[in-house]
C-alpha cells in the first residue's frame, strides 16, 4: 500500500507519498481502508521530529481518518468488514490502510457522510474528555475557548453551546463572524484585545468557568487571571511554549484548577474509555445536528505537504482533510 512517509525531519516538503507494507490486524484489531484523515497540529510536529509516535504505532502521521473496514483480527467483536466507520489514531491516518484497536473505532453518525467523518474522531475526544470528563462543563457556565478557528475551537464552541454553556473564543478577527455563526457570544482578537479584560468585561467580572487551552506557557498567568472563583483550566497543546509561572496564591484564592492533557499517549484502555464516552454522549449531538464536522477544504492525500503549509498559516476554519 502507499502512504505519507516523512523521509527526514523538516518542512513540508519532508512529506513523501510511497510504497510501506501493508498492516496486519493483530489481536483486538480492524483494518479499515482509509477513505479521508485529517491534518492536526500533532502532524506538523511529527514532521518537524519534535513529536514521534508511540511504541507501536506507524512511523507516519495521521491521528484520525474515516473508511471501511476491511478486516478483522482476532478477540473482534461488535464491528463487520464493510462496514462504515471512524477512528481515533495513535498515527498511521494518512495511508491507504491502517490497523485500528477495535476501541478506538466508532461507526459514522447518521446524517455524515463518509469523507466529513475524518474530521471528527479527534477532536469529539479530545474536547469532550478535557471540557466534559476532565472540566466538567455546566449548564450555564463560561467556557473561553483558545484558538476558536480551529478544528478543536470549532468543535468546542459547538459542544459548549449544545450543553448550554456562554462560549466566548479568541482567534484571528477575520473569523469572528463564522464563529459567531457556530455560536460563540463573544469573540475576541487576540492580537489587538486582552483576552482577559475582555472575558471579565462580558462575565459582569466574574470570568471564565473554564479554559481549554492550546497555547500553554504563554498564557499561562493570563488564564488564571481570567478564570472565575471554582475554575477549571485545561492546557491541551503548547504552542506558545513549555514552561510558564504559575501564580499559585490567585489559584489558591480562586479555588481554581489547572490541568495538563495529552490523548495520543495515553493507554489502549483509556483512549476506548474516552471513545465511549464521545459515542454515548457526542455521536447523539451529531446525529441532531446541534454539532457538525467543520471542514475548510479537501486536500488529495498524496499532496499532504500542501495541507501543512495551509495548516501553519493559520488561515483555515475548522479541519483541512486529506481524501484518497
């Protein structure tokens, strides 16, 4: 089969489509014939060698995709070769096949089409274990959602207002008003507004019940600032850097939280946890339409090098897939 090979680290153009084995079902796995995966931050920085898979994962990227499953291995239950289905990924999306744990597979909502299912897997878990498990997200409550353009800034705002929280985000002003649309109250330009005055302003001084967070050390002090008494900050990337202080008497005065989340490492047993969790209590949203996949373009997978320079210009709303 033939999939995205990073030949070294580096730039995009490290990004090489080739002939690799094709992957064998071991115990507890499918093989599911890949119809679309999906570009993710974590994939640039694989490119860039700053972010290998871990043991036992494919050497290439890809952290969700979409298809049709095209075999069973052995101790499978519950899932049948043609049958539809999406996938959360330890890496190994963008290829022609990939092997999947049997609990990270979830079957495609009614009402999604195929190619638009590689657009969820990942991001449905990641803010649902974070701003539902981890946060645990109220009925008119504050969420401040960082990086709203995005594919997770997109899906929170969603699953935020589907549970009836305020979702005020911050992203570049030029998509403020397709935010809005998703149904954000409140926007923020994060490069001309104080993201905390601006949440204090529209919370009448209270703050934000809860942060999800991708840019890590450099908003760091900003986000305890910004969080109101009894707040919960999750940090789930580090865009802005690895290290930053904390202030611990205001967390203290707050009775705040922080808390530090990765998915991709985390064990087999854990991601189906979360896989569940998003199939009982997401897949319903979805299937409703009070959430949808959000995808600003298709990219041909053999041209994923293009839809990582789209993805470091930050100039895409939501997903930027790759179909076969």
């Amino acid at each position: 089969m033939r999939a995205i090979t990073i030949q070294k680290p580096g730039g995009p153009e490290a990004l090489v489509w080739a002939e690799v084995p094709d992957p064998e079902p071991g115990p507890g796995e499918v093989i599911v014939d890949v119809r679309a995966s999906a570009v993710n931050r974590a994939d640039l920085l694989q490119r860039q060698g700053q972010y290998p898979p871990p043991p036992g994962a494919p050497a290439y990227p890809g952290l969700e995709c979409s298809g049709v499953v095209a075999s069973i291995g052995p101790d499978v239950t519950g899932w049948e070769v043609g049958q539809e289905v999406c996938a959360l990924l330890a890496g190994g999306g963008y290829a022609e096949r990939v092997a999947v744990p049997a609990g990270q597979l979830l079957p495609v909502p009614a009402g999604v089409d195929l190619v638009h299912a590689a657009a969820l897997p990942e991001v449905a878990c990641t803010v649902w274990s974070n701003v539902v498990a981890i946060a645990q997200l109220k009925k008119g409550e504050t969420l401040l959602v960082h990086g709203g353009g995005g594919g997770i800034g997109t899906f929170a705002i969603q699953l935020g207002v589907a549970l009836g929280a305020t979702v005020v985000v911050t992203a570049r002003a030029a998509k403020h008003e397709r935010l809005r649309e998703l149904g954000a109250a409140h926007t923020i330009d994060y490069r001309e507004q104080d993201f905390v005055e601006e949440i204090r302003r529209v919370t009448d001084g209270r703050g934000a019940d809860v942060i999800l967070d991708i840019i890590g050390a450099a908003y760091l002090p900003r986000n305890v600032a910004a969080l109101a008494t009894g707040g919960r900050l999750v940090v789930i990337g580090m865009q802005g850097g690895r290290k930053g202080e904390l202030d611990l008497g205001m967390l203290l005065a707050k009775r705040a939280s922080v808390t530090a989340t990765a998915l991709r490492s985390r064990p087999l047993a854990e991601k189906a946890e979360i896989v569940r969790g998003v199939r009982e209590e997401v897949w319903p949203l979805v299937e409703s339409g009070a959430i949808r996949p959000i995808v600003d373009r298709w990219v041909r997978m053999a041209d994923a090098a293009d839809a990582h320079r789209l993805l470091e210009t930050s100039d895409h709303l939501g997903k930027v897939l790759l179909v076969r």
